[in-house]
C-alpha cells in the first residue's frame, strides 16, 4: 500500500500501511518511556498529585449527579469544571491550577488517552480571568488558618437545623477533636467509634500510607462545641451503627449510604466557617491545626498531643504548631524592665 503524503494545505490525516503504523506506535511507546525516565522525581510526584485531584473531582462531582464519569472522558466540559473546581472549591492559585491542568494531560496522554487541544484551550480560557485576579494570585502563600475555640462556638451558634446541622457540627468538632486530616475524617467509621465513660474512643483509620491509631476524645465543658454529644446526638438521629460515621445528605434531607470523600469534609468545614461570618477562611486542616495549638497552650505535653495527631517525632510541621503555641510563653521580651 502506498503511504499518502498531504499536502501542506490538506486537514486529512496521512494514511500508513500497517508496517509503518507499527514502527511509529513503537516508536511512540519508546519516547514515553524516555521521558519518563528523564523526567525529575518531584515532577513525578507533581503528576501524580495532579492525578489525584483529578480523581477527587470525579469523586465530588459523582456526589452531586449521582453517576460517576471515567477518568478518561476528558472533554471541553470535564477539564473546564476541573479548572472551576479547584478554584471555587480547593482554592487553588491560578498558577497552581496551570500546573494541575498539566499534570493531568501529561498524565492522560502517558495511558494512551487522546487529549483534544480545545480541551486545553478552553481550561485555559476558564483559567485566563483567575490570573488577572490579586486575591487569587496571593493565594497558598501561607499555611492554613488555626481554629479557636472561640470560632467554634460561632460556628456552632450559625449551624444549620436539622440534620445537615447534626452532621455538621459532628464533623468539624470530631475533625478538631481527633486531630484528624480531612481523609481520616471521611475515612471514620461508626462502629470505630466506642463510647466511654470519659468519652469517645476512636480508631483512626489508615489512609495514604499513614498507619491507623488509636485516640480517646474527652467530653468538653460547653456543650455547644463538646465533640462526644455532637458525635452522639448524630448517631442518635440516624441510627447508624456501623459503616461510615459521616454520610452524604441531600436536598431534601435524604441520608445517603456512602462515606463523604476529603473533599466535601473540607467544604463542610469551609461552608460553615463561612455561614457563621468567621473573619478567617478555614479549611479541614485548620481543625487539626487548631486542636495541636489549642491544646498547647492548656499545657498538654508534646508527646501526648502528638500521639492525638499522629505527627512523628521528628515532624517540621507538628514543631511548627509547638512554637507558635509557645511563643508567648515566657517571651524574651517579658519581664525585663521596659
């Protein structure tokens, strides 16, 4: 079969004979693995976080249409709601968000998915109007804001009714009380949690590698913001005994069956602070943030809160919450005569 060349000119593809077809998929193939053996680990690790973003998308969106797409149906609309998502919902920086667009079409295209460019195109385009924006911009340039218990009782006070306002108030005070990333908060289980006469025992359990752990939850003093009767008052209105602690609800006041992913533990946090007019934007880590300084600064040992957080010992981050906590504590400038 002869190989047809196009002209300049012609938008038709070229036609190969099944032996040239061959020689170039394997060339291709060839290329793909070159690159990635040159490509740098923390691009690697860049994609890859990429990749699971775009798979929470999935898992948010899922949520919302009660179907959920593959991740290999990329189109002008799927990539476009990827770009709003991570900004309305993630508040990722526009220059953030071009990497993440990226990573996910390096990613597609490395499994042999084609990714039109009118599909970048259009993300984009989405994306073009967010880097002219300041507030954006300054986005992600520092860590996230720490809760207080004060900002709990307000968030509290602003809750819904029902049960979304059950729920709710469980989850943030439980998050808070346990110390918890956003993944182990969706990953809880209602028969991991044990009522005690202290308290509430809870399992932690294993995500992303981290091992599972134990962690007891003590009644707090205000009931408003006491995670042990939030905890109990949910339970106690849905009758959930086993399966996860934490479950969608929807318009009409419908209790899903399905665990909440991280993601939408986050927005209930970032919902709610918002709800309750919290002069800060909170995030499902400023639940574990708040609770390591909170508890700092009522003179809780190191050791023991690390074993509430799950922190190593030798953990940046975890002395980071230590030394904010205690810089007012016997302060160098305290006390000297001035």
């Amino acid at each position: 079969m002869t190989v047809l060349i196009p002209r300049q000119s012609d938008a038709t593809p070229a036609a190969y004979d099944a032996a040239t077809l061959a020689v170039l998929h394997a060339m291709e193939e060839a290329a793909e693995k070159h690159l990635d053996a040159i490509r740098p680990h923390n691009t690697k690790r860049g994609y890859a976080n990429d990749w699971a973003l775009w798979e929470e998308f999935h898992g948010w969106l899922a949520e919302r249409t009660g179907h959920t797409l593959p991740l290999t149906a990329v189109t002008k609309g799927t990539m476009v709601g990827f770009v709003v998502w991570l900004d309305t919902v993630k508040a990722a920086a526009p220059n953030s968000i071009d990497r993440r667009i990226t990573g996910v079409t390096v990613t597609l295209r490395g499994r042999g998915i084609e990714v039109p460019k009118a599909v970048t195109v259009a993300a984009r385009q989405a994306l073009k109007p967010l880097k002219r924006d300041p507030e954006r911009q300054a986005r992600g340039r520092g860590p996230a804001a720490t809760v207080t218990p004060d900002q709990l009782r307000q968030m509290s006070a602003a809750a819904a009714t029902g049960l979304t306002g059950l729920r709710d108030r469980a989850l943030w005070l439980m998050a808070f009380g346990i110390a918890g990333r956003s993944a182990e908060v969706a990953a809880l289980r209602a028969d991991g949690i044990t009522l005690v006469s202290q308290g509430l025992d809870v399992n932690v359990p294993a995500v992303k590698g981290r091992p599972p752990h134990n962690v007891v939850v003590a009644y707090g003093k205000n009931p408003d913001t006491c995670p042990v009767r939030a905890w109990s008052t949910w339970k106690a209105a849905t009758g959930i005994a086993r399966g996860p602690a934490f479950l969608p609800i929807d318009v009409w006041g419908n209790v899903g069956g399905r665990a909440l992913s991280s993601e939408a533990v986050r927005e209930i946090i970032a919902r709610n602070a918002e709800r309750a007019g919290v002069a800060v934007r909170l995030t499902g880590h400023s639940m574990r943030a708040g609770f390591i300084t909170t508890s700092r600064r009522a003179g809780k040992r190191e050791e023991k809160i690390r074993e509430q957080s799950g922190h190593a010992e030798n953990s940046p981050a975890f002395w980071g919450y230590i030394r904010e906590a205690d810089k007012w504590t016997d302060a160098a400038s305290e006390d000297i005569g001035l």
